[in-house]
C-alpha cells in the first residue's frame, strides 16, 4: 500500500502528535496485515474448522445427486467411447449414457449397434441409476447418521413429563401385569436400535421386490421368446440374438424406464404379440406408478405374517413412510398416485381409438391390435420409451395427447397428506417450523447468501418497512400537533373570547404554509413506497419465472430452433418445430419416445446438430431430478417419533391384555351362572 502525500492546510485538519502517532501506526498495521501471507497450515485449519462445523441435511443429498448423475453419465460416455475403439463420436456415447443415466429412451446411435461390451456397461449403469435403486445411497446416509448421532436431530423424542398420559405402570394396577405381560413389553426394541431396523428393513424390501420383479420377467419373458418365435425372427446384424440375452435387456430397460432395444427396429417384432405387449406394460407401470404401491403392499403383507415384536418395525416404516425412503407413499397418496395413472391411461387410450379411428396409416391393423398399439405407447408416454410403431404414423392429435402425458407428472397431482382436513394446518406449521429453522441457523450456505436476487429482494424488504416506519412517524407526528393544535385553540376559545379572531387567522395562516410542504412530502414517501413494493414483486416475479420449469423448456426449444434451424422446414420437411416440442417434452420427462426421422433408425435427436444433443442432455437431468429436493426436503424430520410409537405400542398391549382379562374372566361369570343353575325336573309321560 502507498501513501498519497497530498497537500493539506493547517486550518483544514488539526491533529495533535498523539492522534497522528496513533494514525500511522495504524496504517503500518494495515500495511503488514495486507503484506502476510497466509500460510497452508492456517487455510487447513480454516477449512477442518468450517468441516467441524458443518451439519449435513438431505437436502445436500440433492446437490451430491445431480453432481454424481451428471459425472457418471461423463464416465460412462468415456468408458463406452474407449470400448467401440473411437470409431463413433463421443456426443453420440455421451448421449446414450446420459440416456441411461437419467432414465430416458433417447438415443443418437441405436443402442443395438454397440457391441456387448458397450451394452453391458450401459446396463450397469441403467440398473444403478434407476428411480428405486438410487433411492438407496439416501438411506445409508440416515442409517449412518441414525448410528453415529447419540441424540438425532430428526426427531424430538418427547419425554414422560411432557406427556400427559400417565406412565403404563400406574395405568395399570401391578398385580394385574402378570410375566407375560412384561416379557412381552421387553421384547419391545430401543428407539435407537427400532430407527437402524426400520431403515436397514427398507433396503432390504427394496431391493427384494427389485429383484423378484427382475427375476420374474426375466424368466417369463425369456422362455416366451424362446418357445413361440424363431431364430431367424430373432436376428440382429445377421446374428441370432440369444433369447434370454434379449430378455434381460428389455428387463432392465423397461424397468428403469430407458425403453432400449437389442433390435434396431425397436420393439415391432412384437406389434401382434398380446402377452409381450401386457408383459411390457407390467414391467414399465411396476417400474415407476406401481412401484410405491408394490411396496407399502410388502410392507404391510409382512407386518401381517411376522409375529407380534417384529411388528413394529413395519409399523414404523408405514407410519413415516415417503420420510424414510421416497419409493413409498403415504396410503392416501399412494392410491390416489395409482387412480390417477389408470384414469390417465385410459384417457391416452380413449383419446388415441377416437381420434385415430379413420386414420389410414393405421388400416392395416386389426381393432384388438390397434388397442395393444394404443395401450402400450400410452403406458410408455409414463416413463418408457417402448412403441411398436413409428409414432409419425398416429394424428396430430392422438401425439399432442402424448405430449400432455410425457410431461404431467402424476405425483404432482395427488401430494396430500394422510390427514386431508387437517392438511392446512399441517402445511402451515410446516413452513413455519422451516422459517424458524432457516432464521435460527447461523450459517447460511453461500448460495442464498450471494445470490442478487436474494440480496435485492432483503434490501427493498428493509427499505419498505423503513418508508412505512417512516410515514407512520410522520402521520403520528401530524396528529399529536393536530391535537395540541385543537386543544389549545379551544382554551384560547374560552378565555380570550374577544381576541379570537386574529388568532384563528393568524393560525390559518401558520397552518396553510405547514400544509404545502407537507402535502409534498406524503406524496414523496407514497410514490417511494409505491415505487419499492413494485420493484420488490417485479424482482420476485421475474426470479420465480427464471426457475420455473416452463421457461426453461421454452428456453431449450428455442435454443434448439436457432442451431438447427439452417435444416429445418422447408429445407427438411421432416424437421419441424412440433418434432422439436416432442422431443424436449419426451427427454424432460424421461420417457424417450419419439417421432424419429426417416434416414435413421434412432431417435430423432440424431439429426440436430451437437449443441442441441447437449442441450437435451440437461433436459434429460433437469426432468430426472424435478421434485427430488422436496422429497429430500421431506426426510428432514421423522413425522412419528420411535419413543412415540414404542409407546402406543405398550399401550396396545396392555389394552390387548385388559380385553383378554375381560373376556375370559365374563366366560368364567357365564359357566359359573349356568352351572349353578337347577336342573328342571324330568317330566314322563305315560
């Protein structure tokens, strides 16, 4: 730092010795503090400090997701890339990894021309990247956190003397707990070891019920292909294709929603196939609408068939629900989340027969087969991919249908609580406990700290309150001169009747040029509130508009128009803005279904140039992860404390307990009365 000698005047400044002594020691300090290096020590200290300090929430599990999805689709690209020997461009790997990754049917390079290697590996990806297995890594993370914290920070685990029922044992008289009784109370686990249970019991469920699902359609679908089609049906490059091989490929896609084809024609082969087509249907519907009723389904079958300590496990698990895992709903939710994907099914299929009923591209169909057609491209526009035709050949109107259903996402229409009267309140005190927690914590993440809008927003917030504080002083003032103004008005009334006259003009006077700046500056502080209130929704506005989901698809379609459009119609009547539309709205919401082009087999993202390719790849993870953070959001808190329910539980068994007393002590009464009873004599009769 240098010093500016600049010229001063004694009569400007007048510092004494001491205050420019101290003066320039400060300076010197400012300069030595500026000149040190901090060393490398001192950084790792800084950051083990801010490592100690740091408090994990799912929330972050969001963040930690979508960086490790967006890399893994990075790797795998690169290992697919290095397997086919460089010879397809890397863009085309990128995208099908990506396809796999973010569970989308897309594809630039026909999944069928790979080779095994290349397929294997994309696969693997698919299973670990589906919608119920990736849920896992989730629970680990509370099962770590669960086993490590000594007290959780999920839930406030409320203690006898805040209760206001009594403890069970002055519920209940002690002679009337016999050994049974509290053997089984005992048998009750810890609130600690019940939470570990419950989330190790949800792994393993999950990936139980993955697997019996694999299992079955790998087998059934398999055998199909083997007994009832030909080798030579089964052709892929002049090569047979091993049914089972086939088998598990479609397995797995359609499970995870990828909709990939070990066929370069996709899936035609089985147009007039009636049990492959249902199969397909099944498997794609379990993979992801089904899937949160499959398993709260095996939750409750096993806390039937388990005995009676094991059940509160299962209990605990249906009781939290979508706040342990996010593959499992609550009851209400989860048939409403299955009703709706029927009724939107139906109304695919409906539509599709109604509008394609005089279509002549699809003449050459029967009725059934048109239904089969119309059934399973419905089930995919869900999350698939699969079609048995090129959908090119349906109307425009049946495919805008198609549009609506690829981007309504069925949870978005069915998130109530179990409690639907008291889900107001619910909401409200929710948000209120999530206000309370943001404004406690002290460390506020850099995002929300940085960000403008944010910053914008807090700065026109604190300059209205201070323009309404400012007004109201000013109004408050206006009124207390008012006031003294009237009273002493009225005692000069009183006592000084014959002077009255020149006062009240003098005061009129005093009062009309008071009035004219006044009246200037209310209007100044109206139109300065008036002003910030505007910039402030203004700002809000147009922040709610940059994240939200509509802008940005509209964004991606445009950008898209732009780089293509030296090739787009005229120049290509196969390059529309509509195929376009189709295809955003088909990667945004995972399904991969498309209108192709006719010189490709693939997806019709294969003739857009390589920024559009990538611009649908972050379509592909923007609709992969939507509504993932409010479900992290919603495994902040357990809903249902285990101290709570191990509580109801020792309830219910000293209930059970009471009623078996009861009842047998009444059939005891009852034998007793029947048995003291007399004889009625014997009656002959001759």
């Amino acid at each position: 730092m240098d010093d500016f000698d600049f010229p001063r005047k004694p009569s400007c400044i007048t510092l004494s010795n001491l205050a420019e002594d101290v003066i320039k020691a400060e300076i010197d300090i400012v300069k030595a503090t500026a000149n040190i290096a901090i060393p490398l020590s001192e950084w790792r200290q800084r950051f083990c400090r801010l490592w100690r300090n740091y408090k994990w929430r799912m929330s972050h599990y969001f963040y930690l997701h979508l960086f490790v999805f967006f890399c893994n689709t990075l790797i795998c690209g690169i290992i697919v890339w290095s397997i086919e020997q460089y010879k397809i461009p890397y863009i085309d790997c990128w995208f099908i990894s990506a396809t796999c990754v973010f569970t989308c049917g897309l594809q630039t390079y026909d999944f069928a021309l790979f080779s095994r290697s290349s397929q294997s590996v994309l696969l693997f990806y698919t299973w670990i990247s589906g919608i119920t297995v990736s849920t896992i890594p989730a629970i680990f993370i509370k099962l770590y956190r669960v086993k490590n914290e000594i007290i959780s920070s999920e839930e406030s685990v409320r203690r006898p003397s805040d209760i206001d029922a009594l403890p069970i044992q002055r519920m209940v008289p002690n002679e009337s707990m016999d050994s049974d009784m509290n053997e089984r109370i005992q048998s009750l686990p810890t609130p600690h070891h019940l939470r570990v249970t419950a989330y190790i019991l949800m792994v393993i469920l999950i990936l139980s019920t993955c697997f019996v699902i694999y299992l079955a359609s790998f087998i059934a679908m398999g055998i199909w292909l083997k007994y009832h089609y030909d080798p030579k049906d089964l052709l892929q490059g002049n090569q047979t294709m091993n049914p089972f091989y086939a088998s598990i490929i479609i397995t797995i896609t359609a499970f995870n929603q990828n909709g990939l084809s070990p066929w370069t024609n996709g899936i035609g082969l089985f147009v007039n196939d009636v049990f492959m087509n249902i199969f397909i249907i099944i498997i794609v519907m379990s993979g992801t609408s089904l899937f949160p009723a499959i398993i709260r389904g095996v939750v409750v079958l096993f806390k039937t068939i388990v005995p009676w300590h094991y059940k509160i496990y299962f209990d605990y698990i249906l009781l939290n629900n979508h706040r342990l895992s996010a593959v499992i709903f609550p009851s209400i939710q989860t048939r409403l989340y299955v009703t709706i994907t029927i009724l939107l099914q139906i109304l695919g299929v409906v539509v599709g027969l109604i509008l394609d009923f005089h279509n002549q591209n699809l003449a050459q169909y029967t009725g059934g087969t048109r239904f089969m057609i119309l059934m399973l491209e419905t089930a995919n526009t869900r999350f698939g991919g699969y079609a048995t035709i090129d959908l090119s050949l349906h109307t425009q109107g049946t495919l805008i249908i198609f549009v609506l259903l690829m981007g309504v996402k069925p949870q978005m229409l069915c998130a109530i609580d179990e409690t639907p009267f008291e889900m107001e309140w619910i909401l409200i005190q929710t948000q209120q406990k999530l206000e309370n927690k943001v404004s406690s914590n002290n460390r506020r993440g850099s995002i929300q700290i940085f960000l403008p809008f944010n910053r914008m927003k807090h700065y026109l917030t604190r300059q209205g309150s201070l323009t309404r504080a400012q007004a109201s002083r000013y109004f408050s003032s206006m009124t207390r001169r008012t006031d003294a103004s009237e009273a002493i008005n009225q005692l000069n009334e009183k006592r000084l009747q014959h002077r009255l006259s020149a006062l009240s003009l003098d005061f009129q006077n005093r009062s009309r040029d008071d009035i004219r700046p006044s009246i200037g500056y209310i209007s100044f502080l109206r139109m300065k509130l008036l002003l910030i209130i505007f910039c402030r929704h203004a700002i809000v506005s147009l922040f709610s508009l940059l994240v939200s989901t509509r802008t940005w698809l509209f964004i991606f379609i445009f950008l898209i128009c732009a780089f293509d459009s030296y090739h787009m119609t005229p120049v290509d009547i196969n390059i529309t803005v509509f195929r376009v539309i189709f295809e955003v709205i088909s990667a945004f919401g995972g399904c991969g279904l498309s209108l192709s082009h006719p010189n490709v087999t693939s997806s019709f993202a294969t003739v857009l140039t390589v920024p559009s390719k990538i611009i649908l790849i972050l379509t592909m993870c923007m609709g992969r992860h939507r509504g993932l953070l409010d479900s992290m959001k919603d495994q902040e808190e357990i809903e249902y404390g285990a101290q709570t329910l191990i509580d109801s539980w020792k309830q219910l068994a000293v209930l059970e307990q009471l009623e078996n007393t009861k009842s047998l002590t009444t059939r005891h009464y009852l034998s007793a009365i029947q048995v003291g009873e007399p004889t009625p004599p014997l009656i002959t009769k001759f």
